[in-house]
C-alpha cells in the first residue's frame, strides 16, 4: 500500500532527505550543494510502501508561482505507482490560489508529469549535470 504524507518534523524529514540523498547525489552524482537549497521554505513529502519509506517530494511558492521539486524514488520502488502518488498528493496540497504551477522535468521522468496534466515548455536545458525542460500544469 502506498502512502503519502507531508511531514514537517526531524525524523520524517531525515527520511525524505535520506532518499533524496540516494536518488540523486549517488545514484545521478548531483553536487550536493546543489541539491540542498531551500529547504526551510518547501512544504515536504514522504511516500511509503507498506510503511517502508520509498519516495520523496516537495513544493515551494516561488516569484513565478508554484514549483514542485525534489521528486525522488528508490530504485526498488520505482515503476509501482510511487512517483504518480506523489503527483498527485502533492497538487492536491497546493494552496487554492495556486494558479501557476510548474516544475523542471528529467527528460525520463516528464511521462510520469504528463500524466497529470502538465506540458512541456520552451527549449531543453542542464541543470545539476543532467537534461530537463520546463513543465507547466494545464
């Protein structure tokens, strides 16, 4: 069973960070200096599989609007519906005057933001070492 739930204290936001870590300074080598920023201002999400941690994500309120970042999942959850959950949680979450949403897409994740109704925009670009096109909520 898949659970998703914002989490705001240290033990739960060790685990999201924890995956974070995993995901995308080991296994897609991002500078962790990059992958460690605002973190103070991001509303944060912990998907678990059977209670077992297994997917992170997170949403912050940006000068362009609203950004969903930090979509992670370990590898051995990946394909299981995990990453939709998190979408999906994390739009819900969203306040009501929400009207701008957006996100920057890996290349081999924007299917999985496609789905939920976001589009890609404007040209492709590298961010952390690794392709990505801006995606936008319709």
């Amino acid at each position: 069973m898949i659970s998703v739930t914002q989490v705001n204290d240290g033990p739960d936001l060790e685990k999201v960070f924890a995956i974070r870590r995993q995901v995308f300074v080991v296994e897609q080598n991002c500078p962790p200096e990059l992958e460690w920023e605002h973190e103070d201002e991001s509303t944060h999400f912990l998907a678990t599989v059977n209670g077992t941690p297994a997917g992170a994500a997170r949403w912050r309120k940006t000068d362009k609007g609203y950004k969903l970042e930090r979509f992670a999942v370990l590898k051995e959850f990946r394909e299981k519906g995990v990453g939709q959950e998190l979408v999906k949680t994390v739009l819900n979450n969203l306040p009501a005057d929400a009207n701008h949403i957006y996100l920057h897409a890996q290349i081999q994740a924007m299917p999985l933001y496609e789905r939920a109704g976001f589009v890609k925009t404007g040209p492709q670009f590298e961010e952390a070492g690794i392709q990505h096109f801006k995606m936008v909520k319709k």
